[in-house]
C-alpha cells in the first residue's frame, strides 16, 4: 500500500510538470515557464530505465522499427537510403579535430555518422560498421577536447557517442564504452560547469544554444548516469531549470524568433531532449507541454511556401534541410499529423525528380539526425493530416503573418511578412518584410544568411548588434537588402518593436504591421497593410504622415527577376512567366532599378542577378502631411 501510495504521488506530481507560466495578453507573450524538476541522484538510481537500449531507441520501438520495415514503403525506402549512406562512411576517414578559426565543423558529423552507422547496425549486425562505429568512437573519445571555447560543437560530439554506445552497449568493446563513457564525463559534462569559461551565455540564455547545449548534456548524463549518478542528477537537474528560457520562445503559438533555419537546430535538440528523458526516465518533465513547443510544427510549415524554399528571416537560409524534415517526423510521431512528413526526403531514391535527401544528408551535411529520424518515422501512425489555413497570424516576440491561396488556388499563391525587432538572436533589421511567390516562383526573396566564418576570421563584429555595430554595414542584416520602407535613407532603429496591430482571417484577408518605431522620429507614423485581394493579386498598402525631419521616404522591393520599367511600375520577368508590379497611387511614381550583383561591400553576401526596385517619395511631392502609397503585385496588368 504504500508503495502504491509513492507511485500515485509520482505519477500525479509529473502529470502537473508545468506548474506555471504567466501571459502578457497585450504583447500574447508568456513570461515564464517551469518544468516539474526531481532530480537527484537517489531520483535517478530509482528510475533510470534497466532496459538496453533506453535513449530514443528501446527494445519495443525496435521491434515496431523492424515491424514496419516489412510493411512499411516509406519506412523501408529510407532505410535502404540510411544503409547506402552507411557504406558511403566507411569509404570517409575518421574524423579529426580540425578547428575552423574557433569552431569544429565536423562534431555535426561526428553525430551524423554516429548516429547512421549504428541504426543500420542495430537491423543489419553486419561486423564491418560495428568495427567502424568503435574506430569512430576510440578515437573521438581521445581528442584532446571537444572544442568547448565552442560548446555547440561539444553538445553534437556528446549526443553522438552518447547514442552510439547506448544503442550498441552490448556489442562494441567493454574498453571502447568505458573510454567513451569517460570523454562524455571529461569533456562534455564537467566542462558544461566551467562558467568562467568564455561563450557560456548558453547556460542561462533564451537563443538555440540553450537547447542544443543542455539537450546534449541530457543525452551525455543519461549515458553515463549507471556509473556516475551523482553527476548525470547534477547535469539534468541544471537543464530542466534552464531549459525554460529557450522554451518560452516558442510561446505562445510556436512562432520560433530566430528563423526557420535556427528553429530546426534548437527544436531537434529540445526533442532528443524530451525524448531520452522519457524513454529513460519515463517522462519529460514538461517539457513538450510547454506552451507553444507542440505547435511549432505548424509554425515551420507556415514559413515554407509552396516552392519549397522557406521564408528565410533571421539569419536563414531558404531551402529545407534534413534537420528540419527529421524533427518534423518526431512532431508526426507524437501527434499523428501527417502532414508534418516531409515524403520527398524520406522516399529518396524512389523518387528521382526529388532529390532533397540526398542533397540535404550528403551535399550540405545537415542530416545530422538521419539515424534518429528513422525511428521517429516508424513510430509515426498518420491518424490525421492538416491542412493550413488560408490566413495565419502567428503571434510571438517574432509575429509572422502568412497567406495562402484558397482550396481553388492554381496560382500558388504565398506570402509571408513579419514583425518583432533587430534585437532578436541573430535578427535583421527587416521587420515589416515579407516575400511573394506566385506561378511556383519566389519573386520577392530576402538575400538569407551568410556564411559566418570569412567573417569571423577578419574579426568581423557579427554577433554585436548595438545600434553603431558593423553588423548593420552587410547588406543581408541591414534594411537595404530588405522589402521594407526605408526613411531618409538612414538605418532602422534596432531596438524598434513591430507589431501586427491588425488582422483580420475573411474573404479578403489582410494584416496591419505598425513601423513606426523603426525611424526614430524621421516620420510620425508609418503602417504597412498587406491584403490578400485573390489567388493571383497582392496589395500592398503603406500608409504614413510625415513630419519636420522627414525628408524621403523609399519603398523597396527585393528580387532576382529581370524588371522592365512600365507607365505606372514595373514587368518582372522569371523563369518564362512574368508579374506585374502596380503603383496604385499616388499617381506620377516612377520605380527606380539598384542593381546588387555586385553587392556593395566585398564581404557582403553576392547573389546573381540581385537588385533593388524603389519608389521614392520626396516629403516635398505630398500634399499635407500624410500619404498612401498603394503597391499591387499582381500576373495580370491593372485596371
């Protein structure tokens, strides 16, 4: 009776793990969130799973993995991909700490091959990747360090060895998982307690190092809790307590602020997080009950249009990877939503017309959770499949409107705009932007994120983001490579908040974004109304009064298209098909045409056939003090 009586308490305390969170209903935001947090080392003796192997991968969801191989296509294509790409590493050499300036690239490989060799030996047991997998261990295990000055790289080496000699415990060399068990204690765990060590602003920080980082460290503790308990309830304890600063990002509808790009890092992170912790120690304290953590699902497929490519804001880039199609799989697995399956990447190779698993896993080496994503996958059910909506407002620090074409819609209609500010980790001064695509083409595109490492090597001020920052001088964070409105040609206000001030979801959708605070004071007010008219016509409404100060206002558009200058716009012209860029009013505006290829600075990122249509306004040309620049994109010429 009374171990009934423990176990009730047990079960009734988890079932409350988000004890609380409180809401900013003016701003939908939520302040705080805290998960239900036991640990200790007696907590962990107690309940740490017995079963081999118990992280992600146990004997009942192997048995459901090796069921579905038999009876299920998609499962059985990916894993005859997963296998080829098996043999493919054992053709690679080891890997080697090679630092890039300040960084080890290859720890995302180290997790990658880690990860896919030792699924396909778990259904294989073919000696050859087993011998691989311990030649990849021993000697990763006897690095010097795991790059700590850069603890993401530390975070992705732990979460590889941890599953590798969780799931291949009862094979590989008692003396390989003794040394591999001491590296994840040397150099991840203890190393993660070094606070006067410099970048360690992940311990208590909101961006996706806090998920990546204390998600690895879950990982490494649970791998090696049997031998040092005390330790892994150290570790573990910590995260769950700092795990809500990066969770409450996701509040309160899954609107990620870092971008599409950012979200697929710390969102796979926070579910290998979620996921060893119940498959280990039976529940995840909360953590997918967050608020906003489960719908960000549907936050990532908002952001995709129907091109493929993503609205890439935030230091993103546009395409979708391998990391983002693999969670996707294990939001599918937890809720039955078929929609959240990415088939192009897991049906590679029967389908050749889609080759995004091959580029996404091989080409651009993200599919760091491919092993991972196979099981996820076999535990999906498609009890439902979604669909979005026409019109979607997703609320958060990053507020993201989106509209679709109807059910009727040949066009392919797609917008995305957003708000929030450039103080957002890795934010741009780009609120107020949005991209188009019409016909199956991207006509307004944002030029996306850069690589950071030419950058880093000259001593580049990248992650400063104060308002005099050489950040603000690359085109791709500056709101010159932006479609937004600029004032007096001067730079946004970095700390200036935009939010969506009006939406309304109707026959004729539309949402109101006020930009005002971004010109510190150039202009009194500034408001940009984007409105759905039908599947083949956007308007664009930008309504503002002027003041002293104001001296030019300039409307940009971003594109790669050709542009030929017209009466009252502009043709763009792309891929065979073309569309049509109206001034509304005021009359008598003509478009001018900056060409960005090259981009102005040496450093700045070069897109082929990049260029900037304005429209510019002299504060002399209105009449009082407002205006209404009304802007229609459209495949059909206006009335």
């Amino acid at each position: 009776m009374k171990n009934l009586k423990t176990a009730l308490i047990f079960v009734l305390t988890i079932s409350c793990s988000l004890s609380l969170f409180s809401q900013n209903e003016s701003e939908g935001h939520y302040n705080g969130v805290k998960l239900q947090n036991p640990i200790s080392e007696a907590f962990i003796k107690k309940h740490l799973s017995k079963q081999s192997p118990k992280l992600i991968l146990t004997p009942s969801t192997e048995k459901l993995l090796k069921q579905k191989l038999k009876t299920d296509t998609l499962v059985k294509t990916y894993y005859a991909f997963l296998k080829e790409e098996a043999f493919r590493i054992l053709e690679t050499p080891l890997l080697k700490l090679e630092l890039e300036g300040f960084r080890f690239p290859d720890a995302r490989e180290a997790l990658r091959k880690l990860a896919t060799l030792s699924i396909v030996y778990r259904i294989d047991k073919n000696p050859i990747i087993l011998n691989r997998i311990n030649e990849e261990l021993v000697a990763i295990s006897s690095f010097d360090s795991w790059n700590p000055q850069h603890f993401l790289d530390v975070s992705q080496t732990a979460l590889g060895v941890a599953l590798a000699i969780d799931w291949n415990a009862n094979t590989l060399p008692k003396e390989t998982i003794k040394l591999a068990k001491k590296a994840l204690m040397e150099k991840a765990i203890l190393p993660s307690f070094n606070t006067t060590s410099e970048r360690m602003g992940w311990i208590d920080g909101s961006n996706n190092w806090n998920a990546v980082c204390h998600g690895g460290m879950i990982a490494a503790s649970l791998a090696i809790a049997d031998e040092n308990p005390a330790l892994a309830a150290k570790t573990i304890s910590r995260a769950l307590e700092k795990l809500p600063n990066s969770l409450k990002e996701y509040a309160p509808e899954g609107v990620h602020p870092e971008g599409p790009f950012y979200w697929r890092f710390g969102t796979s992170y926070t579910a290998v997080a979620s996921n060893v912790l119940k498959t280990a120690l039976g529940t995840d304290f909360g953590i997918s009950k967050s608020p906003g953590f489960m719908q960000t699902a549907d936050y990532r497929l908002e952001v995709t249009g129907p091109s493929g490519d993503c609205f890439n804001y935030a230091d993103s880039d546009g395409k979708t990877d391998g990391d983002a199609s693999a969670v996707l799989a294990w939001f599918a697995a937890q809720t039955g939503n078929g929609a959240y399956i990415n088939k192009p990447f897991f049906e590679y190779p029967n389908n050749p017309d889609l080759l995004l698993a091959e580029e996404a896993l091989i080409q651009q080496n993200e599919g760091r959770f491919a092993g991972v994503a196979l099981i996820w996958l076999a535990q999906c059910s498609f009890e439902n499949t979604t669909q979005l909506p026409q019109a979607w407002y997703g609320k958060g620090h990053v507020p993201i409107v989106v509209f679709r074409g109807d059910k009727d819609d040949t066009k392919q209609f797609y917008l995305a705009a957003k708000g929030g500010s450039g103080l957002i980790s890795h934010g741009n001064m780009d609120a107020g932007t949005f991209v188009f695509e019409l016909n199956g083409i991207r006509w307004v595109i944002d030029p996306g994120n850069q690589n950071y490492y030419p950058l880093n090597k000259i001593g580049f001020e990248l992650s400063n983001s104060k308002q005099d920052s050489e950040r603000w001088t690359l085109l791709t964070k500056n709101n010159f490579g932006h479609s937004i409105v600029t004032v007096n040609n001067e730079l946004f206000n970095v700390k200036g908040n935009v939010p969506v001030v009006d939406f309304k979801d109707d026959e004729i959708p539309k949402a109101t974004f006020d930009l005002t605070e971004l010109y510190m004071g150039n202009i009194k007010s500034l408001k940009r109304t984007f409105i759905k008219e039908n599947n083949q016509s956007l308007l664009i409404e930008d309504q503002f009064e002027i003041n002293e100060a104001t001296q030019m206002v300039t409307w940009q558009l971003m594109t790669v298209a050709d542009v030929e200058p017209t009466k009252n716009g502009a043709i763009l012209k792309q891929d065979g098909k073309i569309l049509n860029l109206s001034i509304l009013s005021p009359e008598n505006l003509k478009i001018s045409i900056i060409s960005l290829d090259p981009a102005p600075l040496k450093i700045d990122k070069q897109i082929k056939n990049l260029k900037r249509i304005e429209i510019r306004i002299p504060a002399y040309f209105l009449k009082g003090n407002g205006g209404l620049l009304q802007v229609r994109l459209s495949d059909k010429k206006s009335n």
